[in-house]
C-alpha cells in the first residue's frame, strides 16, 4: 500500500524535510527482498514515477531494472523493460503523461448499506 500510495501522491511531501524523492525510494527499497513479486511489481512502477519526477532517482533507479529485467517472475521483468527503455522511446512529455497519478477510480455501484441510508433518507423527507 505505502508504494503505491507514495508513487501516486509522493509528490505532494516530497518537499518536506526527510521526505525527498531519494528518501522515500530509500524507505521503499529496504523492503524490497522481503516482499512478494505481486508487491515488487508495485515497487517497480513507482520507483519509474520517482525516477521520472527526481533527476537524483534515476541512477538509483537504472540498475534495479536492468538487473530485474531477467527476473523469474514476467510481470516483474515486463514491467522493468518497458520502464527502462521509456525514456528512449517517447517525448519527456509523453513519459510524463504515461506516469500521471493514476485518474480517480468512479464506482457507479452502491453498497446494501448505502443502498438502505438512500431509502431512510427518502422516507424522512417524504414524512
């Protein structure tokens, strides 16, 4: 959760003391031989958002992809060639839209509960 919290929103404490970009991949990557692929997967995507967003990133960043490219795991090595060979491919422009904070998730959906709140609600003003 904290990476990806911190790859998405990261930004927003980075200019407080103890809290730069190359501090919060510090803080990330101790775990980084304790967690699962799934996790590292997550890991990888926001260590691509902190290098693109601190220049002071990027050569912490490179070796980690390159050496995770011949990860056992496919998701785990996909997503480090794709996030290593970006910035050869596209415009600084168009890596830095492919690594926007991800868009709010809108769920149309309502819970029973919500669905039952909506209902006494209704009966309350109608009363």
């Amino acid at each position: 959760v904290a990476a990806y919290v911190l790859g998405e929103f990261g930004f927003l404490i980075a200019e407080r003391p103890g809290m730069s970009g190359e501090e919060q991949f510090h803080v990330l990557h101790q775990h980084w031989f304790n967690v699962d692929t799934k996790t590292r997967a997550i890991l990888i995507s926001t260590y691509a958002k902190l290098a693109n967003l601190y220049e002071e990133c990027r050569p912490l960043v490179a070796p980690i992809f390159a050496r995770s490219k011949n990860s056992s795991d496919v998701e785990v090595q996909q997503r480090c060639a794709e996030y290593a060979s970006m910035r050869e491919a596209f415009s600084p422009e168009a890596v830095e839209d492919l690594l926007r904070e991800m868009p709010p998730f809108e769920d149309k959906r309502r819970s029973a509960l919500e669905l039952r709140l909506l209902e006494t609600e209704g009966e309350d003003s109608a009363a």
